[in-house]
C-alpha cells in the first residue's frame, strides 16, 4: 500500500508540474488561458481520495469485521 501510495503522490506532482509548466509556456508566448471543460481538477481530486478510503475501509471490514475499525 505504501508503495501504491507514493506513486500516486509522484503522478500528482508530475501532473501539477505539467501544468504550471504548460501555463508559464502560454504566457510567454501570449496565448489566452483556455476555457475550463468537464470537472473541476479538485472535484476529481476529492473523488479518487473518497474512493480510496472507502475501499479501504471495506477491505478492513471484509478482512477482519466490525472490530478493526475501533
């Protein structure tokens, strides 16, 4: 899990770096920022965060029932 964990931390990073790199490249050359489409990135963001704890706490309750969660 640690592991899965830190690879996502790495791909959220490189994802942001992307984009300020993506942005500054625009400006510099005076191009107008694009218009948002689809989802705010923090909506998806808060999403995958859900999803993962939710998955998380099912697999504590499958694995070893009511009494890991306390």
């Amino acid at each position: 899990m640690r592991v899965l964990f830190w690879l996502a931390a790495l791909a959220v990073v490189v994802l942001l770096v992307r984009a300020r790199w993506q942005r500054w490249q625009r400006r510099r050359r005076g191009e107008p920022e694009p218009e948002q489409q689809g989802p705010r990135t923090i909506t998806l963001v808060v999403i995958a965060l859900l999803l993962v704890y939710g998955l998380l706490i099912g697999y504590r309750l499958f694995v070893g029932g009511w009494n890991t969660l306390y």
